[in-house]
C-alpha cells in the first residue's frame, strides 16, 4: 500500500503567497469584520494567519454566510455538485 506524501498544504507555495504591496501586517479592521446571515463572501486565505483557515482547495471560491460559531463564521460553498459548509475566520473572508 502507497503511503501518503505531505500535509494538505503541500503544493500550495504559490497559491498561498501574498502580492509584496500586501505583505505586513494585518489591519484591525479586517480582523474584526462582521458579516450578516445572506451576506455574498470570497474566501481567500490570508497565509500570515493560521486561526481559522480552510483547506486550500476552497481558496478563490464564494459563497453565502449561513451562520456563526463563536469568531468564525459558517460559508455555505459549491464544489462541484456538492454543497458544503465551511467555518472561516473573517480574516480569510472578503465581502463580495
């Protein structure tokens, strides 16, 4: 039996890296965002912050909020056929 390479995060050096104009730290603002139950939202993963990160192969999708567990937010998604249900740290999350 073929044993498994890396973690899910293998691969995705180029995905994950920021513009150099973005680099730095992360504004207050975007920490502390809030959404609404409906609200429309990109999930792009800020690669400085590992709190409440999703798998990478959600990166670049959107989806609609659906609910709240503590800090992160619940993002309802397509892939592919399937609906599925993520929960974002509002720093991974851009309003659309």
């Amino acid at each position: 039996m073929v044993k498994r390479t890396g973690s899910y995060l293998r691969k995705t050096h180029h995905k994950l890296r920021l513009y150099y104009r973005e680099k730095g730290k992360v504004s207050l603002s975007c920490y502390f965002q809030e959404f609404k139950m409906g609200d429309r939202v990109h999930l792009k993963i800020q690669p400085n912050v590992q709190k409440g990160r999703f798998h990478p192969r959600f990166h670049g999708l959107s989806g609609k909020v659906v609910g709240q567990k503590g800090s992160c937010y619940g993002v309802e998604i397509n892939d592919g056929d399937k609906q599925k249900l993520v929960y974002v740290h509002p720093i991974h999350l851009k309003k659309q």
